[in-house]
C-alpha cells in the first residue's frame, strides 16, 4: 500500500512517515500480531528518525532517561534483576518506570510467500516499585513524565518508540479496526500536497484581502486599466503588447517548441523587463511612495501585471466569478463535456470575442483557470470523466481543499493523487472542517449546470436554494452508493449466517464440538461432525446425533432441536441480497443512460424499444423459433437495444451495465438493427420487434458478453438474439437535455429495472450456490460435485472465486468471500473515475468510488455554520458568484485557523516542505507591524477586544481554552505572534527558567527560550500544545538546560585546580601521526596537527596556516568572546551564525546557553597560566559555544597560544576529549 519509498524520501519527518507505514502495513498483514495483540499501536516499535519533528522534542527526554538509568543505586538495581546494561527503559505519562524487551514476529507475506515481513513489538514490566527510594529519582520521573506526555505516552531512553505515541503526536486518532488502519495508510500515502514557489499563486494581487493595503478596489482597477490603455494606445489586447516577443519568434509554427508552463512564464518576465511598466502601474496607484521606504519586489510586480492582464479584458474579473470576459465556464451547455473541451472553448472565446493572438490566448486562459476554476488545470485528467458530474464534483472539492491550503498547488498535482488525497478529509477534525467548506461550492454548481435549482429573478441564490441543491445532490449520491454498496457487498455466507444463530439461540454450546451418530438410518455411523456442520446439513434437530461419553448434549441444550431450519434463513438472505443487487444494476443502467450524449438520451427516452439479449449460436435444422436459451449459452453481460424514433430513425445500443458503457455504432444498427423488425402488416406505419432471431455476421464481440472483456469493434460473431423487453417512447415532456432529471424520470427507470430484472449478471440460484459453504459431507456428494463443475465452467469471471469459496482453506475462503463480485466483474465506475494505482492503494475500486461519493455529500451543519447571520453574512449570495471556491476563506473566517492547522499537520505527518503560502506580496498593513511592537497584555487586549485582559495569566488562559473561538477578524499571523511571546513571558516566570538564567544570564535565557520557540513550531492551533502546557514544556527545557550547564561548569573548574602536565593530559602525539609531510615551521605543524589529528578532520591547511601566523602575530586577547568568534568565522566560515537547539543526546547543551557559560568561564582564565593553552581549549570545545566548529576554534586557540610561546606541543585526540569532558 505504499505509494513512496525511501528513495524519494529526504526529510526527517518524510523518513518517519514511510516508518510508521511500514510497521502499520506489516502488522495488518501479520496474523499473530492482530489476533493475539489486537490493535497494537502503543507496543508496535519503529526507529525515531533524527530531525524529524518528534525526534527534536523526544532527544532531550531520551538523552536525560539514559543517563538517569546509568545512576549508580539504578545500576545495582539492574545487577540485582539481572537486567543487562545495553536494556531499554521507558518512562510513561504517569511517571511510571518500565524495563522494556523487544520481541519480533517473522512471516511470510499473504500472497508472497517469498516475502517475509518482520513486526517488532515492545514488552513493558513494570519496574517503578524497585527505584523507589533513590536519591531525587522521583523528582527526575516527574519531570520525564511531562515530557513523556507531550510524546503521546512515553519516553525511550534509546531511539525506539511506538506507533501510538506518534500519532497521538500529530493528534491523529488510533485506528481500532482493520478499516480505520487501512485509511491511516491512505492519509499517510496520500497527504502530500506539493511547495510551490512565491510566484505560483497568480492571484495574490487579485484575491488580496479586505484588510490589504493593495487590495484592488473598483477605483484600483480603474486606474490599471487606464495605464494599460496608455501602452496599448487601445489597439490591442495588454496580454498580446506583453507577448509582442513570443509571438514574434513562433510566428509561422504550428506546433509551439517550449511547454505552456515555459511559454507562460515568459510572458510574465517579458512584461516585467519592458521599460518601467511595472514602475507605471505603481506610481499611478501610489504604491511604494515612500522614498525611504520598501520598493516593489520582483514577484510583487509580476503579480502586479497578471491581474493587469485580465483586468485589461474583465473589469470584474475574481476568484469568486465563473464568468470571465463573456465566457462562462460553469454554463449548463458545458454539462458532460470533457474539461480539455471547455478550456479549448474558453481560448476560442478569447482569439475570436476578445482579440487575444491564437498564441497569447493559451497562456492567458491558463491565468484565468488558475484562479477561477483551477480544477480544470489538473494533470493527467482521464477522459472518462466530465464536467457537470459527481465525479467531477469530487474532484473539485479535492481542489477547492488543496487550493484552500496552498493556493495554486493544485495544478502541480495529478487526478490520482488529489483523489487519493480527497478521502483523507476526515481524518482530522480540522481537515474534515475545511473539507466541508470546500465543498458546497461544487455542489450547488453542479445543481445549478444540471439544472436542478435556478436564480431569482435578480440572480441570487437564496440559502433555501442552495439547501435544495445540496438535498439534490446527496440523494443523488446516495443512490449511487446504495448501488454500489449493493454490487459491491459480499454474498451472504450460510456458514456465518448458521453460527450466528447457533450463538445468539445457545451461547453456551460450542459450536464445533464434535458428535458422533447415535441412532437413524444414512449412514455416518463412528464419523464426527461438528455442531455447526450438523445444523447447516439439518440433522441437529433429528436428535439423532449425540457425544460419546458424558451428558446429553439435547438434555444440556434442549433449544438445539428447536432452531431455525438454516436453509429457510440462508434463502431470506440471499433472496434479499438479490434484489439489492438487481437495484443496484438497474441503478448503474440509469447511471449509463444519463452519461449518454443527448441525442442518444432523446432515442432512448421517446424511442420505442426493443431490449435483446445475445446467445451463442447453435445450428439447428429445425424450421421456426431459435432453439430453447440454456444459462450457458446466454451472454450474461451485456443487451441489444434497438431505439426506433419517429418512426423512421434507428439506433441500436450495445450496453454492458458492468462496465457502466453503452455504445452505439452504424454498422451495429445495419447488421443487427435490420433483423430486430418484423414485416410491416399491411396498412401498417410501423413494425414490430421479432420475438428472437438468429444472425450469422454481426459486428459483436462475444467476450464482451460472455467474459465482461473489454468490448472491441473489430469482432464479428454469429448469434441468437431474444427479446426481454419492449417498451413505447415516454409521453411526458422530454428530459434528455437535463441529465439529472433524465436519471431520476420514471420512464428510465422503469427500462433499467426491465434490463436488470429480465437479464441479470447471476441468478439467485447461483449466488446461493456460490455462498452455500458446503460442509464436508456436503462437499464429497456427487450433487456438489456436479453443482461446483457446473459453476466453474458457466461463471468465468468467478473461477478463482468459486474455487476459493471451496478450497477449505481458510485464509482463501476469507479473501474469496471478500473479493467474490466485484474483483470478477471489474466494474468502471465512471461517475467516480478512479485511477487504479489510488485504487491499488487504497482499496477495491468500488470500495474507493463509495468513499469518495460519500465523503462529497454536505451536512446541513456546514451550510448553516457557513452562513450564519450572526456573523453578518448575506443571506442571498450574488449571481454573479459562486458561492465560495478559493474564497472559502472570504465568507468562513474559522476556515482560516483550520487551514493554518492542516497545514501544520500535513507537514509533520508527511514531512514535505513546510506548507508556508506562496507569498510574492506582503499584505500585513502597518497597522498590523505597530501592534507587534506591543507588549504581550497590550496585544491580547487589541486582537481580542477584550479589556478584562489585565494580566499574562489572563493571556495564556485565553488562548488555552480551546472553548473558546479565535477571533475571526485577527490576523492568523498577528495570533502566532500572540502566543509565542505569551509562552515566551510564561516561561521566564517560571522558578526553572529563572534558575538557567542564573547561570547563563537573563538576556541569553531570553534568547534561548525564543530561538527554542522558533525551533519547535508549535501553531497556535494546534492540539498537542495549549500556551499553557508549551510554557511548561519550555520549562522542562530549561530544566535539562540547567543540568548539563552545572555539569559543564563544574568541569570546567575542577580543571583549573589540575596539573595538566601530569597524565593523562600530558600525552604528545607523535610527528608521523599528524605531520606526513615533515613540515618543520610551527605554524605549518600546527596547521597540519589541525587538519589530521585534533579534534576533526578539516583541510583547510592553507587557510590554518594564515590564520594561525596572523593571531600569533598579533596582540589580541584570547579570553576575549570577540576575538574567539573572529577566529570561528575564519576557520569555520560555513558554521557562522548556526544555532544548535536544546535537548540533543550530548553532554553539552545548545550553543546559546554554551557561549554564555564561555563567555563567563573565559572571565577566570589568567593568560599567563602555565596550562592556559589546554584550559582554553577545554572550554571552547566543553562548552560548544558555537552550532558547530567548535572542534577547529578549539585547536586554532591552542595553536596560537602555543606559537606565541615559541613552541608547538601536538595533543592526542583522548587528551583533547579528555579535557573537555564531554565525550
């Protein structure tokens, strides 16, 4: 089920996704792990991968456990248990201590034998009891615990974790069945929406919001209209003056060298690069007008001149709108037309209406799709699908959800991976929130083209309107669903159905003990039958069977005899399943008929009708009818419909219901249409249709209708054909240019009911016979024997089915009962579309299409949250609009705090690149910069327009109480801002910040809690993290902090009371070691003892040299942080400015708080000491001050410090750790 592999995957969290897939798809192919752990989430182990964003918060834990677990009292303890030193430990939320083993189960792949898959799953004992009493151990579990709550249950003192913990995580719900696991796959296969770049949202100037101060009002859009006719002089179109170059070098080509993609952007540079254009539009505005002030970007003016370009040809151009330049893209003509039809349309429109050169209007349209119907734009569409369908409203929501995330990546994303993607929807609360939102645009769109609702006389869409579209459409869906439920559901089973009675009638007994015959005639006599073989045979109720030895069996359950007869409730149930089944095909026939081109609709709804199904032809000599059909001579898959309009008109269909087609062709209707009509009778105006008829060359491929193949044109066949139907033209107002209404008319219905009625694909004979679990008795009679055979050899498509159901072999009767129908008859369904490598992955293809319709159906809850008047929304929606589209975020302003949490989560969860926004225009006005400049009360006072706000404690407890909603007219990033420096402040109140910042200095306590902030992420919104709880977290940073900086400290100091030039610091590494080369200058030593035996390999030994002879020449201080950080830069210039975070699995804390403790200890060193040189390079490299290349300051600090002594004493590398005491 994976879609990705470790090839493609780069980052930390893309890593750990395929992880967690793995494991999750290995145990839901592992029997041993589902049946005897159940949904073992929290005990299933994979790897935490590093700088994923679980791994940075899971170090510091990890690290702080494993050298909690090397406390001494701790170790004596293991020694006593007999618990090696390489074990692992877990502490859980409840400060709870565990020893942990690993255990691994082995098989075989189902399906591969070949392939063994490996599932490893942790043991937990409890060891809690045996540490307490240890100095200070529960205050150090406490504080484990904390963290271990933030990692959804537990810490590891190594790099193994659960699959539960990191879902809980990502704040994603635990599967509990086969089905929700399944889907977990799928969200985390399909989640991936792509980056784009700053530019790739065309309309960032166009769809500007309200509060932007380059929001394009009517007077704005006067003025760059204005500007365009000046450079145009009104005679000719702005997009075709832009591409005056494009249009030049093509000239005279038909097929155009470079992709759309290519072309396009060229237009846009080539706009930009005319002299000052860009510079006219804004100075006509009177944008940028500050002189000291901000200029315009590149990617703004480029922004700037496409809303140019269709503003130049639509004054009213908007997202909102699906009408641009007198075309409309949502027209009720256009309903069933294939997309590439419509956009073709849309660039006709433009050369012909609007002036536009037939090679600027290609590039143009691209523009205005991408901002008003971006669905159109979508990558690898198949031509099955149209436009004005359920599937294209599918689709269209999977965009609109896309699109509501990161605008404009929807067009660099394939159909099959927005399909995968729009099934997901529901996994989150704020992903299905955002999904409903999406979504009623392109249903009350649909309605609208299909005809269904209508505007008011002044265009508007009143909210009782758009609940009729919405009501429309769901019961649309769910007549499709229940179709494909109905085809789709596996055949009752009379063995499941017996032991369900058995236990619901008599819990007690078990149903497979074994009797043995006492009494009665038939033989069996010695042979054991079990109590459920016996009820499905009915000879438990002869009594006539009993145990060996012991009670009665009847006496202990007298009800056995008095069940009901199995054969009676295995006929109910596959009596009812039948019908179901014949609904459901005769709903996937009206289904085929409304996709019909509306000429053949008009045929078959006023046609008169004449329905035949296809026999394999059989010579016979005898004069009159055709020989008598048997079940194996009738093709089962396929009718004739012979359509004759008019009186005069014919046309005849061959429709194959399970491969949701019906065709038609002329030689169909000359071959086979001709044969289908009797002799007019005299004064007769019409004929009639023959009752059956043999035909010796027709045009029709007999693997269509009796194998469900693929139907080919070039097949000839000699057949019978018999009448099943007949049916007159409807008499009621004709439907067949409202393809909605055509569907639900009873006049198709009753057609599609005759077809699935008169000619079914099986019998309901044959479903029993294919569910009837034959018991062993059952199965070595020669009636089943004959019954099996007989099936084998008329149900093709069913072999593999069949001969599971009969193998005996449990693990194949459950995958053949499972995959019985619908994997046979390969259904198409084309009203959903879908791909089969999302079909692959995901699931059967049925099984997708009704997720996928079922998941497009609107709630009434979304209509009324969406238009709610207590937010002052309209109650009438214009004509002019649609309703939301890529303007959800307009009219629902909680869908923006959804989408900014989505987007957080999608990014963890799939580990692409984070999902900021394209951002080519910065639309925060000033008056937004100046509230950032207020404290943290002051701003929480301002967003929330709330006075009672007096205090940081009132601030952190709105904004962790999630009861409470987010101010809808807040900036989303003025609300970020809010909560990091309100979990900022929090947390330098809190005793263990305050006790780092005594060691490091308030002003780097600050630093470190805002760069931890930065570091870690957490939104706002989120749901793993209040602002109460993230001050707390930091908290226990800086706790952890705090240890390592003691420790650092103390080592530090205790080596200045050392004589470093007594062992083991007084070690010389020999000549050869680092200096092959023979050099004899001491710089030049040095440079080499640098470069191939100090603390890390680095050749740069030129750049060493200079500056090793430049510092030991000069008179600067080396205690001074200035001149160390001087020295840093020229010896490890691509380390500059790197900050190492908190909690990595190391002795040495973060860089901020390691320059602070330097910067101190640098204070006590005196220059003159006689072991300055290692005391400095003990502390440069012990407190690694800088995010890396701490290793060659270190060494070029003692190089100088030694050649201004006039020698050069080389240090082995276990000196130099040794020194710096952390490795």
């Amino acid at each position: 089920m994976q879609l990705h592999d470790q090839a493609t995957a780069t980052t930390g969290d893309a890593l750990q996704r395929l992880a967690i897939i793995e494991a999750l798809t290995n145990a839901m192919d592992d029997d041993y792990i589902r049946t005897t752990l159940a949904w073992p989430w929290d005990l299933l182990a994979v790897d935490c991968i590093a700088q994923s964003a679980f791994y940075e918060i899971h170090q510091k834990g990890a690290f702080h456990l494993s050298q909690l677990v090397r406390h001494p009292e701790f170790l004596e303890i293991r020694a006593q248990q007999s618990i090696a030193e390489n074990a692992s430990f877990h502490v859980d939320q409840n400060a709870r201590v565990f020893y942990v083993r690993e255990d691994i189960s082995t098989v075989s792949r189902p399906g591969n034998p070949t392939e063994y898959i490996s599932n490893r799953f942790f043991g937990r004992v409890d060891f809690t009891a045996h540490v307490v009493g240890i100095n200070d151990f529960d205050k150090e579990l406490k504080l484990l615990s904390r963290v271990a709550k933030s990692l959804g249950g537990f810490v590891s003192s190594n790099n193994r974790i659960s699959v539960g913990q990191w879902l809980r995580f990502h704040s994603v719900a635990l599967p509990v069945d086969e089905e929700s696991t399944r889907s977990l796959i799928d969200l985390l296969n399909f989640a991936a929406i792509p980056q784009i770049a700053d530019t790739g949202n065309y309309w960032q100037l166009l769809d500007a919001p309200e509060t932007s101060p380059y929001r394009l009002t009517a007077e704005n859009r006067a003025i760059i209209r204005r500007i365009s006719a000046q450079l145009t002089g009104n005679q000719m179109p702005l997009a075709d003056y832009f591409g005056a170059s494009l249009v030049l070098e093509n000239a005279g080509s038909d097929k155009q060298p470079h992709s759309l993609d290519y072309r396009l952007q060229r237009l846009i540079s080539d706009a930009r690069l005319l002299d000052e254009t860009g510079q006219n539009y804004i100075d006509a505005l009177g944008w940028f007008a500050d002189e000291s002030g901000a200029r315009a970007s590149q990617p703004f003016i480029e922004q700037l001149l496409i809303a140019a370009v269709l503003l130049d040809i639509d004054a009213e151009v908007d997202t909102a709108n699906t009408r641009f330049g007198g075309f409309d893209i949502y027209s009720s003509a256009h309903v069933q037309r294939p997309p590439a039809a419509i956009r073709s349309g849309l660039e006709a429109h433009l050369i012909e209406r609007c002036n536009l050169h037939r090679l600027i209007a290609p590039l143009v349209a691209e523009l205005v799709l991408a901002g008003m119907a971006p669905e159109y734009l979508v990558r690898e569409i198949p031509p099955s699908l149209k436009v004005g369908t359920p599937g294209w409203v599918i689709l269209s929501q999977a965009v609109a959800l896309a699109e509501s995330l990161v605008p404009g990546a929807s067009r660099h994303m394939t159909y099959q991976q927005l399909l995968g993607f729009s099934p997901v929807s529901g996994f989150t609360p704020q992903l299905k929130e955002l999904h409903a939102v999406a979504g009623i645009d392109p249903v009350v769109t649909w309605a609208l083209m299909n005809g269904l609702i209508q505007r008011d006389t002044d265009g508007n869409l009143s909210l009782e309107v758009i609940n009729t579209a919405i009501d429309a459409y769901n019961r649309h869906v769910e007549s499709l669903s229940r179709a494909l439920g109905a085809i789709n559901r596996p055949i009752p089973r009379r063995k499941a159905i017996a032991l369900m009675e058995l236990t619901a009638d008599v819990p007690e007994c078990d149903p497979h003990e074994q009797l043995v015959k006492h009494r009665g005639s038939g033989g069996g006599a010695g042979r054991k039958v079990s109590v459920l073989d016996l009820y499905m045979s009915d000879q438990l109720h002869t009594q006539d069977w009993g145990r060996l030895r012991g009670r009665d069996i009847y006496a202990q359950f007298p009800r056995l005899k008095d069940l009901l007869p199995v054969s009676d409730l295995y006929e109910t149930a596959i009596h009812n399943h039948y019908n179901d089944l014949k609904e459901g095909l005769s709903t996937t026939i009206r289904y085929v008929f409304s996709q019909m081109v509306e000429s053949d609709r008009r045929f078959i709804e006023k046609g008169r009708l004449g329905i035949y199904r296809v026999e394999a032809f059989k010579p016979h000599h005898s004069a009159g009818s055709i020989p008598q059909a048997t079940r194996e001579r009738t093709g089962r898959y396929g009718v004739i419909i012979c359509a004759e309009l008019n009186g005069v008109l014919v046309r005849c269909y061959e429709l194959f219901p399970l491969r949701s087609q019906c065709r038609t062709r002329i030689e169909l209707r000359d071959t086979v249409g001709k044969f289908l009509f009797a002799q007019e009778p005299v004064g007769s105006t019409r004929s009639n249709f023959v009752e059956d008829n043999g035909i010796l060359d027709t045009p029709l491929d007999m693997d269509a209708y009796f194998k469900n193949s693929v139907p080919r044109s070039d097949a000839t066949s000699a057949v019978y054909v018999r009448k099943i139907a007949e049916f007159e033209g409807s008499l009621q107002p004709g439907l067949s240019d409202k393809p909605m209404a055509y569907f639900d008319s009873d006049h198709i219905k009753a057609i599609s009911d005759s077809i699935a009625q008169q000619h079914p694909f099986l019998t309901e004979g044959e479903l029993a016979d294919m569910g009837r679990d034959s018991t062993a008795q059952e199965l070595a009679s020669e009636k089943f024997d004959t019954i099996f055979n007989a099936l084998l050899n008329l149900i093709i498509p069913f072999k593999e089915c069949i001969e599971g159901l009969s193998s005996g072999v449990p693990a194949r009767q459950r995958d053949a009962i499972a995959n019985c129908v619908m994997d046979a008859t390969v259904i198409a369904f084309v009203f959903a579309s879908v791909p089969a490598q999302v079909a692959k992955a995901v699931g059967k293809t049925a099984s997708l299409a009704t997720k996928l319709l079922s998941a497009s159906r609107i709630g009434a809850r979304t209509v009324a949250s969406l238009f709610n008047p207590v937010d002052g929304l309209p109650t009438l929606i214009n004509g002019g609009l649609k309703l939301i589209g890529r303007g959800a975020i307009k009219l629902a302003g909680h869908a923006v705090t959804s989408a900014q949490i989505v987007r957080g989560q999608l990014h963890r969860l799939t580990g692409a690149n984070a999902y900021n926004l394209p951002r080519a225009i910065d639309h925060t006005g000033a008056a937004a910069q100046i509230r950032k400049s207020l404290d943290t009360v002051s701003l929480a006072r301002v967003l929330f327009k709330d006075d009672s706000i007096t205090a940081l404690e009132h601030v952190v407890a709105r904004l962790s109480d999630k009861n409470i909603p987010f101010p809808k007219s807040a900036d989303p990033a003025e609300l970020q801002h809010l909560f990091n420096t309100a979990a900022r402040d929090a947390a330098l109140q809190q005793q263990n910040v305050q006790a780092l910042g005594a060691l490091i200095g308030k002003d780097s306590v600050e630093e470190l809690i805002s760069a931890t902030i930065a570091m870690f992420g957490v939104r706002y919104t989120g749901e793993t993290y209040s602002a109460t709880k993230y001050a707390e977290l930091l908290g226990d940073v800086a706790e952890m902090e705090t240890k390592k900086a003691i420790f650092l400290t103390n080592h530090q100091q205790g080596l200045l009371k050392l004589d470093l030039n007594k062992a083991p610091y007084d070690a010389i590494l020999p000549e050869a070691v680092f200096n092959p080369r023979g050099f004899t200058d001491p710089a030049q030593r040095a440079a080499a003892w640098m470069v191939n035996g100090a603390t890390s390999q680095a050749s740069d030994f030129d750049n060493f040299v200079t500056v090793l002879r430049e510092y030991a020449g000069n008179k600067h201080s080396l205690t001074d942080p200035a001149v160390i950080t001087q020295i840093h830069k020229r010896v490890a210039p691509e380390d500059v400015g790197r900050f190492r975070g908190v909690g990595f699995e190391t002795k040495y804390g973060s860089s901020i708080a390691g320059y602070a403790l330097m910067e101190q200890h640098l204070k006590i060193l005196e220059a003159t000491h006689q072991h300055f040189d290692k005391q400095l390079l003990a502390a440069v490299i012990g407190f690694q001050a800088f995010g890396d290349g701490n290793g060659r300051t270190a060494s070029a600090l003692y190089a100088i410090s030694q050649l201004r002594a006039g020698r050069f004493i080389p240090l082995p590398r276990d000196v130099v750790d040794s020194l710096s005491g952390i490795r």
